[in-house]
C-alpha cells in the first residue's frame, strides 16, 4: 500500500488517539503524522482537546454526602 494520504489519516485519527487501531494501522497513522506538518497540527489540537474534556470531567467530584443520598433518593425510586 502507498503511503496514506491527508483523507484518510484524519479519517483515522479518533481511532488513532483512543488506541482503536491495529498495529499496522497505528503504525501507518504514525508515519503520516510525522511526516506531515499539517495533519500532525490537527492530532495536536485533538489530543489536547481530548485532554482538556477528560481533565474536566475528572476535577469536579460531588462530595461523599451528596454522593450517598443520590444513591439512596434513587434506591427509593425503585
């Protein structure tokens, strides 16, 4: 196979960043990446993107109080 074009690597870059690939493919994806200043532009917004949701999600815990009397709001629901 030829080398990827810019398509389908950003075809593939979700895969690519959630590790969703094979190994050829990963490796392919790689390769482009290195290879192209643009489509290596794109993985770095995206992996930084990536980073900032799941930073966010992760920093706002409810306290153990409000966590204990959802569950037991929601055992009564049933």
């Amino acid at each position: 196979m030829a080398g990827m074009d810019c398509d389908k690597c950003l075809e593939r870059l979700y895969p690519y960043l959630d590790r969703e690939l094979d190994e050829r493919e990963l490796a392919e994806v790689k390769r482009h990446l290195d290879d192209c200043p643009p489509c290596e532009g794109s993985y770095v917004f995206e992996r930084r993107f990536l980073d900032l949701i799941r930073d966010s999600c992760t920093q706002d815990v409810a306290p153990s109080a409000l966590r204990e009397r959802i569950v037991l709001r929601l055992r009564d629901l049933r």
